[in-house]
C-alpha cells in the first residue's frame, strides 16, 4: 500500500499543488493527523510553496494572458490563497504593467473595430477598472 508521503509526492511529479489543494486530496484518503504531518514535511521539504507557486502563475496572468489586478486577485481567492499574500506578491508587480497590457488590449480591440460598449465589458471581464 501507498504511504500518504509517496502519493502526494506522487501527485506532485504532474502538477504543483497550493497547500490547500493538497491538503484536500491528501484529506480524501487520510486521517488529519497524518495529511498534517505529511503537510508540514512536505513544506519543510520545500515540495510545496504557495510564494513561489503564486508568484509563477501571477507572472503567468498578467504579462502571458495580460489579465488586471481583479482577475488576478479573484483567481487567488477563488484558491483559497490568503489575500494578505495575494496583496504582498501583487506589490511586486509594477502598476505600468497593468498600464501597457491595458492599452495594448484597447488598441488591438479598436484596430478590430470594436465599439467603446464592448471595449469596456472585455476589460471588466479580463479584471480591469475603468475610468
């Protein structure tokens, strides 16, 4: 039979997993006790990383996919990731980022000839404000 450290170190060869995430599939088989310490060994072990795997998938949706600041803090909640670390990674993004895929988005919109009524609604949905 599979140890709870082996399955989740199995879970992990095909995908990152936040902390949450694993501790909800590790739950579904184990008792607390054990998904705990497997949590905790796993962290300490550095297998699991929700700084770093926040950080790499924020980067991912705000300079690959150019999603605003509400996408993107929606997104992290909607993980169950804390917003004070949501808001501390975020920090680190500069606001001109947002700024430039923002423009981008507006000219290559207009150049496709959309009107200002759908311009609006695409920015909303891709998490951005309008002023």
């Amino acid at each position: 039979m599979e140890t709870p450290r082996s399955y989740a170190l199995r879970l992990l060869k095909t995908k990152n997993y936040y902390i949450k995430e694993m501790y909800d599939k590790l739950n579904n088989k184990y008792d607390k006790n054990t998904t705990n310490k497997v949590i905790k060994d796993l962290i300490k072990n550095d297998y699991l990383n929700d700084r770093k795997l926040v950080y790499l998938k924020m980067n991912y949706l705000i300079n690959e996919k150019k999603y605003g600041k509400n996408y993107v803090i929606d997104y992290f909640i909607n993980k169950n990731i804390s917003y004070n670390l949501i808001s501390y990674i975020l920090d680190n993004f500069n606001n001109t980022i947002f700024l430039n895929n923002k423009s981008e988005i507006i000219d290559l919109l207009l150049k496709k000839g959309k009107d200002k009524k759908y311009i609006s609604s695409y920015l909303i949905r891709k998490g951005y404000d309008i002023e």
